[in-house]
C-alpha cells in the first residue's frame, strides 16, 4: 500500500505522541510506587523500633503518595484503633478489605475491631468470610462456632464443629462440645449419640464408655449406665476415671452411703493413684463449702495430713481453700505456713519462694532470707531478684565481698526478659552502696551511673551518689542536682533532706542549709526525741551542729554536737568520735580531713 510521505509524517507524529503519553504515565506511576515502597518500608521499620508517632506519620505520607493504597489503609487502622478513633479505624480496616476482599489479615483486624466493640453481628459476618476463605483453618473455623454459640446459634455452631470434624476426625473435645450444645438445646438422644460415636470409633479405650455411661445417667437409663461402669471395672479395675465415674453415679441414684464409703476409700487410701485423689479432692471441698451445714474443708487437710504428708499438690489445694474460707485476720499465717510446707517439699517453686522472700524479708529473717534465696540462685540462676535479695541477706552478716561477687554474678546470668529496669537499677545501687564501703569508689560510680541508666529517678541512687560526691567535694554542682531530684520524689525524707543540706553547706550556702536542716532536726524537738529517731544517725547530728555553727549558732551546735557523741554510729558510717570531742572542746566547727 502506498502511503503519502506527509501522510506518513502525521501519522508518525501521532504514534509518537500516544506513545511519549503513555510512557508518561507509566513513569510517573512507577516513581510514586517507588516512593510508596521506601515510605513503606521506613514506616514499618519506625514501628518495629516502637516510634510510632514516626510510623503513623509516615503511613499517612504513604497514602498521600498512593490514595488506594490497601497497605497504608490497614495500617492507619490499627493506629487509629490504638488511639481511640474508632469511626476512623473502621472506615480504614473497611477500605483496605473492601480494596482486597480476600486479604485475611485486613479481614482479621477489622474482625478484632468489632469484637473490641461488642458487635458480635458484624464480627460473626467476617468470620464466616474467613472460614469460607480458608475452609481448613482450625483457627477461624473455632472462632466462628464460639460467635455462633454468643449468638445463640446453636444449630451453626454444632455444623460449625462438624465441619472441624471432617478435617481433624472425631475427637473427644469436638463430641463433648457437641454433646453439651446438644443439651443446651434439650436433645439429650443426640447429645448421647456422639458419645456412642467416639467410643466406637475407639473401641479399645473404655473411657470413652464411661461418657457413653454418663450421657446414660443423664437420660435416667441408670441400669445402662450401672452395666457398661461394672464391665469397665472388670475390665480395668484401677482406671482412674471408672472410680469418679461410680461416684457420680452413686450419687445421682441417691445411695449416699456407698457414696460417702467409696469417696472416703479414694480420698485417704494410702495407695491411691494422686490423679484421682486430687479429683475427690476437689469434688469434697467443693461439697463441703457449699453445703448448706457449711462444714470445716481444712478437717480434710487435717485427715489427709497423717496418711499422706508432703503432697504438693494438697497443699496448693489448701491454699486455694485458704483465700476463700480463712477469715482475713488469720489467712496470712496460714498461707505463710502452706508456703514453707510447699517449699520443704519443692524449694524450686517459684510462688513459694517469692511469698517466702517477701515474709523473712519483712520480719527480718536473714538467715532464713539467705536460704531461700540460695535456692532461687541455684534454680533459677537467669533471675536477677534471687541474687538482690540474696545479697541483702549477706550483707547482713558483714560478707560484703560474697554480697559484692553475688549481685555481679546476677547481672552477668540475667534474663533480660525475665527482670525490670527497676530491679536491675536496684542491684546497681546496692552494688555501688557495697562497692562504696569496700573503698572502690570508682567501681561504685559506675554502679550508680549503670543504675541511673535504668532508671533515671532512683532516689536512693541519686541522694547516695550526691552524697558521696559532696563528702569528697566532688562535682558539686552535679551532687545538688542528683539529691535535688531525689528529695522531689520523696519531701520529707529526713536522710534525703540532710544529704541536700549538707551539700549546701559544701557549697557554702549556710542560710539555706539551714533552713532544710531545721526540717531534719527541728531545735524545738526535745533531746531524747531526737536520740530515739531512728532516721537520725550519729552523722546527721553532726551535720545539724556542723551547719548551725556556720551560721552563728553556737550553742545550738554544741547541742547537736553532743547528741551526735551521745549516738551509737551507724554500720558502715565510721565514728567521728574524737572530732566531735574537739569540737566540743573548742567550741567552733573543725573541718574534716578530706578522704
């Protein structure tokens, strides 16, 4: 076909132009989805690193970039969610699903999302999308039966569950549920026949029977029921579940007495298997708690006690029955006592040597506090909370260097999952308080800076590093500042206000020193008040005379001065005897020697 060279030109021309258009629009799409990726990607990685205000700014950046973007969508919903902009959150999960209707974990969220809002219609409508999505998702398919049972869909629920049934098989689980919603519907046959069902499914277990013969019970076939318990205890005379299962019996058929019999003979027969004894246990306590005689359930304990002692399991049970039977002014005791019970059986458990812990903690009970600990130390060596408290206990009998080598050893075997920034701070104040009195100053200022790491308002930390700081005349300015946020978390803290003081003295602020110290020792108190306050030490003293005579008071000083010579020096905080003699001699304020 012959073309004309101008024709040829124009049609030429307007290829090229739909060609550089459409190139146009290609290019400018790929760049925005390049951008949306890179967004994207730094968005999901802010929220991993948890600066989620970072990552909703950028997955809102994302959908100005792509406006249909079913990702960003998602992902502003469960921020909006997290924020409480429900209507938001919804109509964002909505859209995402509505953009990828078989995307299941837009489908999942949106679902959460009315949940947390009580709307089990709208949920139970996703779930049944879910479980059509993945017909053979275990998952969805038991949440659906659980919204169709909220729902009072009984019917959907059993299809529900036998829909489970074809992918897994006939479970003992999956029959009883089926059994129990059969009765919630008050068809007992039915219920009957999925036992029935799954025992003759497994012929060679006669559990199974004993439901079939329970379903029986329930429908009044109680000669059905008596032959297929008699077989099974021909059968198998110690299957635990025959046992129960003839007590129920027997007490659903009225014979009390060969009820009460056969419930004494498994309860404190010495040769019974613990599984069953602790089943009669609990049916027994139930009974006796609920009785309308209201019996004494701790006789049980009593009884069980002399046939058969140092049974973990009882004693949990005895706990148990503690915090709803024992009246509030004598439960403590008992549960401390379970508590040494227990763990003179298991000294691995953990409940047992926490309350334990805490009770010689209390008391004052180091020896017994060392103890358990140990106990903890070797059992559980990752937990950092048996090594502090093991030290503490050390420290108590003067093993500092033990106490020193047991918090190092916690720190080192620590499970960082397992411990709280508040703990390990505290094992790295102590450590620095211990670190501090075997003269390592430096080791301890690291201590207490690894301390304030953790956390930053330890009060004890700051006011002893301030402390310690001023008592050298170190770094004064930093010391005020350290023990001027200590004394904000706790005003009236007496040693917090004299290590305040005290470095205002350091800096030579002696009126305002004075001020916070007259809060410390007030001079109105009377002398035998101040000796008997147990926040007052020897050095405390000092420091109310050391300031007041700075500030012309003399007499006052020499007061203090000699209340400060009356007290016994505190552990750890050396005695200053012979300056204050000086003192005292010379009426005036003698500097220390700096250390």
């Amino acid at each position: 076909m012959h073309v004309s060279t101008r024709l040829r030109a124009t049609l030429i021309a307007v290829l090229c132009g739909m060609c550089t258009s459409s190139v146009w629009a290609q290019e400018a799409e790929g760049s925005a989805r390049r951008r949306f990726a890179y967004i994207y990607a730094e968005a999901a990685k802010q929220a991993e690193l948890g600066r989620h205000a970072y990552a909703y700014a950028l997955y809102s950046h994302c959908l100005r970039v792509m406006p249909q973007s079913d990702e960003a969508m998602a992902a502003l919903g469960v921020y909006y969610a997290a924020i409480g902009l429900d209507s938001m959150a919804q109509r964002m999960l909505t859209q995402a699903v509505e953009l990828s209707p078989d995307c299941t974990d837009y489908i999942e969220q949106l679902t959460a999302h009315y949940l947390r809002h009580n709307d089990t219609e709208q949920a139970l409508l996703l779930l049944e999308r879910l479980a059509a999505l993945r017909p053979r998702n275990m998952t969805y398919l038991a949440r659906l039966e659980q919204a169709y049972e909220s729902q009072d869909r009984l019917l959907d629920a059993i299809q529900t569950l036998g829909r489970m049934e074809l992918i897994d098989g006939r479970t003992l689980p999956i029959s009883q549920r089926k059994a129990t919603l059969y009765h919630s519907l008050d068809r007992p046959a039915d219920a009957l026949a999925e036992m029935q069902a799954i025992a003759a499914d497994n012929p060679h277990d006669n559990t199974y029977r004993l439901y079939v013969a329970d379903e029986l019970l329930k429908l009044e076939r109680n000669d059905e029921a008596q032959a297929i318990l008699a077989d099974v205890q021909r059968q198998e005379p110690d299957n635990p579940n025959m046992h129960y299962a003839w007590l129920k019996f027997y007490r659903t058929t009225g014979q009390d007495s060969l009820y009460n019999a056969l419930r004494d003979s498994l309860l404190y027969g010495r040769v019974t298997d613990d599984g069953v004894r602790l089943t009669v246990l609990r049916a027994t306590l139930l009974e006796t708690l609920t009785s309308a005689g209201g019996g004494n359930p701790m006789a049980v304990f009593e009884r069980l006690d002399t046939i058969v002692p140092r049974r973990k399991y009882i004693e949990e049970m005895r706990l148990a029955v503690i915090a709803t039977y024992a009246d509030d002014a004598e439960a403590d005791s008992m549960r401390i006592n379970v508590m040494k019970r227990i763990y003179d059986i298991d000294p691995t458990d953990r409940q047992a040597l926490a309350a334990l812990i805490q009770y010689y903690g209390m008391n004052e009970d180091y020896a017994h506090l060392e103890d358990v600990c140990l106990h903890g130390v070797l059992a559980y060596p990752e937990l950092l909370v048996y090594h502090y408290y093991l030290a503490i206990s050390l420290i108590q009998r003067d093993a500092n260097t033990e106490a020193i080598r047991t918090l190092h050893e916690g720190l080192r075997q620590r499970e960082p999952d397992e411990v709280t920034p508040e703990l390990v701070a505290s094992v790295f104040s102590l450590l620095g308080d211990m670190l501090h009195q075997e003269g390592r100053r430096s080791e301890c200022y690291e201590a207490y800076d690894s301390c304030l790491v953790y956390d930053a308002d330890n009060a004890m930390c700051l006011n002893n590093y301030a402390y310690f700081l001023s008592v050298e005349g170190a770094d004064l300015d930093r010391a005020e500042e350290m023990s001027y946020r200590s004394l904000r978390r706790n005003q009236d803290n007496k040693t917090y206000l004299d290590t305040y003081a005290w470095i205002l003295f350091a800096k030579g602020a002696y009126a305002e020193a004075q001020a916070y110290m007259d809060r410390v020792c007030p001079p109105s108190e009377a002398d035998s008040t101040l000796l008997a306050d147990a926040q007052l030490s020897q050095a405390v003293l000092e420091h109310a005379g050391d300031i007041a005579a700075l500030n012309g008071r003399m007499e006052q000083a020499m007061r203090f001065w000699q209340l400060a010579l009356d007290k016994e020096p505190s552990d750890g905080e050396g005695d200053s005897s012979a300056l204050l003699r000086r003192k005292l001699k010379k009426r005036k304020y003698i500097r220390p020697r700096q250390r």
